[in-house]
C-alpha cells in the first residue's frame, strides 16, 4: 500500500494518503475508525490516540509509533 501512496503524483494526497496508510499500519485501527476519528482524538504530547467507539463500541487508547507522529504532523501542516 505504501508503494501505491508513493506513487501518487499530487503531492498533498500523498501525504493525506501517507497518514491515513500509517494509521492503520502503526496504530492498528480499523478503516472505520480511522474515518471517524477526529483531530482532537490525537494527544501528540501522550503520544497516543483515543478510539471513541472501536469494535464492540469500545472505548480504547492506542499508542502513537513515531513514524506515524510524523505523519499525522506532515498532514496536518497541509491543512
């Protein structure tokens, strides 16, 4: 999947891509989770993300691998 993203000539869907990829891959979650999850759900200081309503309707915090920070940071400095 990273291949496909690196692939990808617009360079802010690259990055949006890039992170969306690096949730999933990093922290574990679910397509669906990732689509739900908001800005604020993301402590970068904590280095962790809240999911609100996981599988099951499960509240849980999931650590933040330091690539995905970089990620997160890289797509948010496109916004």
């Amino acid at each position: 999947m990273l291949y496909a993203v690196e692939a990808e000539k617009n360079e802010v869907k690259q990055i949006r891509d890039k992170a969306i990829v690096e949730t999933i891959r990093l922290a574990g979650l679910r397509v669906e989770e990732v689509s739900e999850l908001k800005i604020d759900h993301v402590d970068f200081k904590k280095g962790s993300i809240i999911v609100l309503d996981g599988k099951g309707g499960k509240y849980r915090t999931v650590p933040m691998h330091n690539n995905l920070k970089k990620a997160l940071k890289s797509w948010l400095g496109t916004l």
